[in-house]
C-alpha cells in the first residue's frame, strides 16, 4: 500500500468520490484491494492511477516544454539565468539614462523658458498682455 498511497488516494478521491479521512482502516483495506484488482487487470479509468509522478512530470512537460524538470540543477541555471537577464536589464536601463539626460545648456534654456511663463502668467493676471513668443521653445533641426 506504501509504494501506491498517492495514486491510490488520487483514485479514492477522483473516482470514488470518498475521502481518507471519512474511511474506517477496515473500509481502507476494502477500497485497496479494489483498487490493487483494477490496477493489476489494467482496467484502471485513466493512466495518471498507475504511475502519479510520472504523469505529472509528462503534464509540466506538455504545459511548459521549454522547462526541464532535473531537481536542483535546473533551479541553479534558472538562478543563473535570472541574474544574466537582471545584468542585462540594467545594462540596458544605463544605457537608455545616460541618453535622456540633457546637458547643461539644454536644462538652463529649459529653466529660462519656465521663468518665462512663469512672468508671462502673472502679466495675464494683472491684465497685460505678454507677448506670443514668451515661454515656447524653439528647436532647429541641422
């Protein structure tokens, strides 16, 4: 009963419709030997009874076929690859930075063009009239 428990108790539960801890130890035995003459005549309803683990392992393989299933090795390259796309990553994100940032001509103009609608907000308030030019930004392309 030992080497099949799991199975068994998928095959109690799937296809009985009973739980193992509703069973008496006497109702147990019932249902084992049930289970144990299905199992040795192959008449069992679906594979996944005769062998759990590896159904399993063949149902991650369907679901995710890029992804083996090889106990700590695979969690080791899984780390080893997670910290190579983090590298990356910032890599890229340095690169992309360094290309945002504006030189210091560039952030004066931008702070004199702030100033600008700043002064020309408040002429609006006082009831002058600012001139169209003040706080736009004229960019030439070469």
């Amino acid at each position: 009963m030992y080497t099949k428990e799991a199975e068994f108790r998928c095959w109690l539960i799937e296809v009985k419709n009973i739980s193992v801890e509703s069973l008496p130890p006497s109702g147990m035995k019932q249902y084992f030997a049930e289970y144990m003459e299905d199992y040795n005549t192959a008449t069992l309803p679906h594979i996944k009874y005769y062998n759990l683990d590896k159904y399993e392992m063949e149902e991650r393989k369907k679901n995710n076929p890029w992804d083996d299933f090889h106990g700590e090795s695979s969690s080791m390259t899984d780390i080893l690859q997670d910290e190579k796309r983090h590298r990356q990553l910032n890599k890229s994100k340095r690169a992309t930075a360094s290309s945002i940032m504006m030189t210091e001509d560039q952030l004066k103009d931008l702070k004199k063009i702030y100033d600008e609608r700043v002064a020309a907000d408040r002429l609006k308030k006082m009831g002058y009239e600012p001139k169209s030019s003040m706080g736009i930004r004229y960019e030439m392309q070469i």
